[in-house]
C-alpha cells in the first residue's frame, strides 16, 4: 500500500477507537505542502521515506479532539496538556501508517511540532503533495504529506 491509503486506514482506525468518528472525505494534490488551520502539527520523516506530514484542524475541532482522549473534559485552550494530546494522536496516526510502508530501512519520524494560530500560513515544503480530508462528527481536519 501507498502512504496515502496508508494514513486514510489508520486515521479510521485509531481516532474511533477514542471515540472519533471519522469518514474520509477525498484527496487532492496541491502543488506544495502548506496549512492555513488554525492548528498544525507536523511531523517529518526520514530513513526508509523522506518527507514531511502536517495534521490541520479549525481550533474548535482540535478541542473537540483533545477532549475525547481526555475522557470528555471541557477544552476551551490548547495548553501543554492537550498540545500533547494533540500531538500524540498524531504520532499514532503516523506510526500506525508508517509501520504499514514496506521499506527496507526503518522509517523514523520527528516529534510532532505543533504550530497554532488564527491568521497563520505555512509553507512546509515546495514538492507537490497530497491532502486528505476528513469528516470528524460535523466537522472537517486535514492531512497533507509530501515524498522526497
């Protein structure tokens, strides 16, 4: 399986298993790996794949996120808590993609970088990617990756 099946199966996978419905939704290829959600995490990955992944959710999504992993606590702020928790759901959704890739070295991948903001734009790289939309309950998050 390609990396893009690989996290379309385990993002299904592992965020119902917090509770998190999830759909996907489609994919597109832009023509460089950039966000404008409000919150952003990302994740690079070298060895047996070289590239860079960004997990983007609207600030309300990423607080609903956090408050089911933390057992339905009202999140109103991304503090050091649930920036962690954030963080973490997506280190699972790549390891879990990760460890599907057929690679013969082993893949390794950065602690999560999370980058928050309301009139934020990044550019991650200027390589074509892909982004993956994701229904979440009435709400959408995306995941945006790119090869080298």
């Amino acid at each position: 399986m390609d990396l893009k099946e690989q996290l379309i199966q385990s993002s299904t996978n592992i965020l119902p298993q917090f509770g998190l419905r999830t759909e996907f939704q489609g994919a597109i290829e832009e023509n460089q790996l950039s966000s404008a959600n409000q919150v952003n995490i990302l994740i690079g990955f070298s060895g047996g794949l070289t590239g860079n992944m960004v997990v983007g959710f609207k600030k309300t999504t990423a607080f609903k996120v956090i408050s089911t992993m933390m057992g339905g606590v009202d999140v109103t702020a991304l503090d050091v808590i649930g920036s962690s928790a954030i963080g973490e759901i997506t280190t699972m959704i790549a390891g879990n993609a990760m460890a599907g890739m057929e690679a013969k070295t082993p893949i390794i991948f950065s602690p999560p970088t999370i980058v928050t903001g309301e009139r934020i734009f990044l550019i991650i790289s200027r390589l074509k990617a892909n982004k993956l939309t994701f229904r979440l309950g009435d709400d959408l998050f995306n995941i945006s990756f790119c090869l080298e």
